[in-house]
C-alpha cells in the first residue's frame, strides 16, 4: 500500500474510482438512473479543479490508485475540519486502506480539534466513522436522484490516533 498526495495528471483516475465507489456503495439508496448518468468526463474536470485548490490523497496497491481521501477546513464552520470524501474501491476494502487514508487525513488536520464528515444514514460507512469516535451531530434530508435522503453528519476528534 502506498499513500500519496494527489497530482492533476490523477484526476481522471480519482473520477472512475469516485464514480465507480459510488455506484458500488449507493445502489439500492440512490435510483439507478441517476448512478447510471454519472460523467467520468464531467467528474475528470471537476476533480482537475480540485486538484489545482486542495490536497487529495491516493491510495495505491500494486501500483492502481484504488481509493482516495480529501478534506479541509470545515465548508459551514472554518474553525473545525472536515473529511470532504473517502472512498475505497469495495475490491480493495477490508485491507486497512480506509483507515490509513482516514489517518493520513487527520493528519492534515491536526490544527483543528475535531472535524466533522457528512454521509447518507443508508450508507454502511457510518459505523467505519462510528469506530473512529464519530457522534452523531445532525441529521437533515438531502435530495439525490429525485429522492429524499438522510444525511447524517458526524463529529469527531482529531487530536486522536486512529492507528
């Protein structure tokens, strides 16, 4: 496993990963049709802007980038942090790939004292954040694909070690 900061030249590499992640965790929660119209062109472009403005990181094994992580200052409270997106291909899941990248993220945000990480309440995902401290901070209704959602949106330390 090799973790690393993000270039522009992986921006088409983080949007079949992001997409494809999607589609894995998100059948069944959001419609098919809306999963199904998804735009690894459009989602290329959108993560070459992100790659100019922020730091992303990449998780390889065997020299295929199958997951990544970004985060930041928090987009509605600048004096928290917050994890924007973690995603690891479900191939690649259950070999510590998330946690390291999840790490490798509270790193980056080790001048904050907590961040918080927002994700569908269907999601399986909630209870990786839930072994990581995570409480459950609020919960409001997202629309996706013409369907209401719940959103939940963890709180979480970020002095602590999740190794």
């Amino acid at each position: 496993m090799i973790i690393r900061e993000a270039r522009l030249e992986d921006a088409s590499t983080i949007a079949r990963v992001h997409i494809d992640a999607w589609r894995e965790t998100y059948q069944g929660i959001i419609p098919d049709p809306y999963l199904a119209q998804l735009s690894y062109e459009k989602r290329t472009k959108q993560w070459e802007q992100t790659l100019v403005d922020q730091r992303v990181y990449v998780v390889e094994l065997e020299d295929e980038v199958v997951g990544f992580a970004q985060g930041g200052p928090n987009r509605r409270d600048a004096r928290e942090g917050e994890l924007y997106a973690i995603y690891v291909l479900r191939a690649s899941q259950g070999q510590g790939l998330g946690k390291a990248l999840f790490q490798r993220i509270i790193e980056d945000l080790a001048e904050y004292e907590s961040m918080q990480v927002s994700v569908l309440r269907d999601n399986p995902a909630c209870q990786f954040y839930e072994r990581f401290g995570g409480q459950l901070f609020e919960e409001s209704m997202i629309e996706r694909g013409g369907v209401e959602l719940v959103q939940r949106v963890y709180r979480m330390p970020v002095k602590r070690s999740f190794v």
